[in-house]
C-alpha cells in the first residue's frame, strides 16, 4: 500500500506553503525554468503546480536578483532560511520577511522547489517526507506520523482482515487534505506451487514461436525503455511537454525520436526450415 500522488501533491504543496516547515530545507533550483533573452520560462510544469494553478504555462521577467538566486542555488548546499540571509544582505534590504515572501512567490511557481519533494528512485514517499520533517513535532506532522503508523499496520494485516484498518486510514487522510483518491493498494498473492500441463506448455512455447518467426525483424524501437528512462531523466515524472518542445533539437530529444529502424524483413527462412515438409 502506498499514498496515492493526488494527496501526495497536495501535502508536498502545503508544507512548501508554511514558512517553518520549509526554512530549514535545501534549495533547488528547476531546471526546466529556461532564460530566454529578459524573460525565464517554466512551460513544463509538475502536478503539484498545476494542482494549484489554473494557468498551464509561466514566465517571470529576469532580474539581477534572479540570477544571483540561480547561481547562490546551484553552485552551493543551501537552506531557503540561508538563502534569505543572503539576498538581504547581498541587496542590502533588511526586510527579512519581504525576502521571505519574494522566495515563496518563486516557490509557488516553481522556480525554485524544494528537497520536500521525493525523487523517482524512493518508494515509500511518506517515509521520506517524514524523515524531513524530522525536526518538528507538532500537531500536523504527528498526524502524518499516524497514517504511516497505520499504513504499516495494514501492511501486516491479512488480505480480507483489513476494511476496518482502511477505512480507519481513509478518515484521517481525509482530515488533512481532501481528494479524489487516497490510497494504492497491491495485491500479493501468495502460491507455493505451480503446475501448467507439460504438453499446453509445449503448445504455447511453439506458438509463440511460430508468432516470432513471422514477425517482421528490428520493428520500431530498438528498447522503449532505454527512451523511457531519458524522458524521465530530462523532464521529470508525470510532466507536461509540449511537443515541440520534445522534437527539439535543442531542448528535446530531436526529430529522431520518432524515427523507425530500418526492417530486416522477417524469418521465412528458418520459417520453412522448421515446418516446410518436401
């Protein structure tokens, strides 16, 4: 069982939206927020954001401030409490809580994010977010501590032993934040042994083949998953990209993304080697 991303969203979005939640956490800065001439761009946009933005694409106007933003960001390990500090004293505003708000603006918008979010590779997302809050223990975060607790209790329950404990789990999930879907349960089925009669095994493995030998050789691409993972490593999961933007030879992947490898025919030969009687 696993929180679904709808609610995952909305508490990621929350907890960047209150000040002492996320001072304390590292700064990102996004790299799909592109410079064009005075303008940054954001045209690819996460669910988070489009969860609370109605508009489907984005664009600041470039400052001195901005840029000194993306440099202290990327070039250094930095707090958002930090980066305040900063930018006050770097433009000599001290107004710490005008800084403040300039960041939140930024973080709304996706600018910049911040390490809150869990990354592809980590599979239990309420564990890590948890494990961020780390140092705080107030009301909110001890009720997001009481939905793993009971997560991992269903986790351990039999299947058809657990309604109550999911319900249970519903309700407080629905306190926090309301939507759609809660939860993702996979079902795990158990079997020691397996037993498929040896000659519809036969049958099957022939069949199949059979289908082989009269499939057209090297069709399409040569490992969606190798083409699966670059999306994934360039823009991100469950992002929106324009597909103009995908073709480009600059910020995509180039027209070559669409192009087919040149086909070898197929197997009739083998094809009569095997079953052509003379």
């Amino acid at each position: 069982m696993k929180v679904d991303g709808e609610w995952l969203y909305k508490l990621v979005s929350y907890i960047e939206s209150i000040d002492e939640y996320y001072q304390n956490l590292k700064v990102i800065w996004n790299s799909k927020a592109h410079i064009i001439n005075d303008r940054i761009y954001l045209n690819e946009q996460s669910a988070i954001y489009l969860n609370n933005n109605k508009d489907t694409s984005f664009s600041i106007k470039n400052s001195e401030l901005l840029v000194f933003i993306k440099t202290t960001v990327t070039n250094n390990n930095i707090t958002f409490s930090n980066l305040a500090e900063k930018i006050n004293q770097e433009f000599e505003i001290n107004d710490i809580t005008k800084v403040k708000v300039y960041i939140h603006n930024l973080v709304s918008k996706e600018i910049i994010y911040s390490t809150i979010r869990p990354p592809l590779s980590y599979s239990d997302n309420l564990n890590y977010i948890l494990n961020k809050l780390s140092l705080h223990n107030d009301d909110f975060v001890k009720k997001i501590r009481e939905i793993q607790k009971l997560i991992l209790a269903y986790e351990k329950t039999e299947i058809g032993f657990g309604e109550e404990l999911y319900k249970d789990i519903i309700h407080h999930m629905k306190a926090l934040f309301k939507c759609k879907n809660y939860l993702q349960i996979d079902t795990k089925i158990d079997m020691i042994n397996n037993y498929l009669h040896q000659d519809i095994a036969t049958n099957i493995s022939e069949a199949a083949y059979l289908l082989w030998l009269l499939s057209r050789n090297n069709i399409g691409f040569t490992d969606l998953k190798v083409l699966h993972n670059r999306f994934i490593e360039k823009y991100g999961f469950e992002q929106l990209v324009n597909i103009k933007d995908l073709i480009s030879d600059i910020t995509g992947f180039g027209t070559t993304i669409f192009q087919e490898e040149e086909t070898d025919g197929n197997n009739i030969v083998m094809l009569k080697q095997k079953f052509y009687m003379p």
